[in-house]
C-alpha cells in the first residue's frame, strides 16, 4: 500500500509539472485526467474532482468528454459515499 501511494504521489507531482509548463489543450487534458485519477486513487476526491472538472472544460473532443465525465462521475461518487461515512 505504500509503494502505491508513492507512486501515486510521484505521478502526482509528475502531472503537476507538466501543467506548469505546458500550454497544449490536449496535453493539459490527458495531463489532467492522469491526476484526476492519481488523486481520486490516493482517496482525494475533491482534488480528483477538480482535475476532472478543469479537463472537461478544455476537452476538444466528444470522445475526451465521455471519459472525463465518466470519470468524474465516479470520483463523485466516492466523494458523496466517504460523506456519510
């Protein structure tokens, strides 16, 4: 479990700065959606959740879309399960 967390924690940071210096929309997505999902797997949902978010407003395709909502439809539901816990 925390060789996970490592990693997750080294994409994280990886993703982060790939962000500061890219400007590319597509990049920023994937990018995006790769930290999204590092985030949500670490069990930081809110965090995930506004990666998700921020990607799908940048998204140039319907396909990147699909993904990232669906994506971060599921990030929301973990975040509405952890609430009641």
């Amino acid at each position: 479990m925390i060789e996970d967390e490592l990693e997750y924690d080294r994409i994280i940071s990886d993703c982060t700065d790939t962000l500061d210096s890219s400007p590319n929309f597509a990049d920023r997505v994937a990018t995006l959606n790769k930290r999204g999902m590092a985030f949500t797997n670490k069990g930081e949902y809110d965090r995930g959740y506004q990666d998700f978010t921020e990607a799908i407003l940048l998204a140039p395709a319907a396909k990147a879309l699909r993904t990232l909502s669906y994506n971060r439809g599921r990030c929301q539901s973990c975040l509405l399960y952890t609430s009641d816990a």
